[in-house]
C-alpha cells in the first residue's frame, strides 16, 4: 500500500523534517478533495484538522455583520490552512472555502496532538512551523490593513 510519506516529503511545510517525525505525522494523514464553493471549515466549529494545500485555490474569509463574507487571505499550492487544531478550545477563527477544485492532505488534529505529547521533538518541530505561518498570515493581514486605511 501506497502512503503519503513522498508527498508529505516533499511539500514545502514539511521539507527536512526528520524521517520518523514524517512516518509519524503520515499517520494522521489522508487525502482529501473540495469542489468550487464547498467550505472547508466553518467559525467556531471544532478544529478537527489542518489541510496542506497541494493544488487550487481556498479563501480564508471572515463574516462582517450587514456585509456578509469577506476574503483576507487566498492560500493555494503549497500553503498549509489552519492552526486552531493547536490552540484549545481547538475551534475555527475564520471560514475558508474552496475558490477552484482543491486537492488537499487533511492532518487529523488529535491524532497528531496525541503524536505530538507522546513526542516533544516533534510537537517542537511543528510549532516552529506553525510559527511561520503564523507570522506570515499577521504580516499579509497588516499589510491589507495598511491598503484599507493608508500610513497614518
């Protein structure tokens, strides 16, 4: 049987992580596919997954009362969605929905937390990671902040 280890391996979140951290994270790993408009995730439904985008388009959109949805970010190829599956009470902050047809990887969240508490060099490997992108979705939300209101 085929896993997802060489897919894994090779996407870019992933990249360098140590073989048995790999095998371990393949473990919570599976495919998955959303058809144009379906929704991935839901604010403040359980976060019960992280998805590593391996083609298409997801926009990660908040509701503004009286406006309805409005997009912050496009992720695509290569980014990964979703860090609320780390930080109790482990729910959505946002709605992200498939703009194109999307083929993902889909991380069971508490299989890998498990994993994660069993093995601290791994579950210090992934936050780091997460970190980045954390990092980089606060930078991109500042800098649309920036286009909205200008420099003071």
């Amino acid at each position: 049987m085929e896993t997802l280890e060489p897919i894994l391996s090779q996407h870019p979140f992933f990249s360098g992580l140590r073989k048995d951290h790999l095998e371990l994270v393949v473990g919570c790993a599976s495919n998955v596919r959303f058809d144009p408009d379906t929704m991935l995730v839901r604010e403040n439904d359980e976060a019960s997954q992280f998805y590593v985008i391996r083609s298409g388009r997801v926009a990660v959109e908040v509701t503004i009362p009286g406006r309805g949805p409005c997009t912050i970010q496009t992720l695509s190829d290569g980014d990964v969605l979703g860090w609320s599956w780390l930080i109790s009470p482990y729910k959505w902050h946002f709605d992200a929905r498939a703009v194109d047809l999307t083929r993902a990887i889909a991380m069971d969240a508490k299989c890998l937390r498990t994993k994660c508490e069993n093995d601290h060099s791994l579950g210090y490997e992934l936050l780091k990671r997460f970190a980045g992108v954390m990092n980089e979705r606060i930078e991109s939300m500042r800098m649309q902040l920036l286009d909205v209101y200008g420099e003071a």
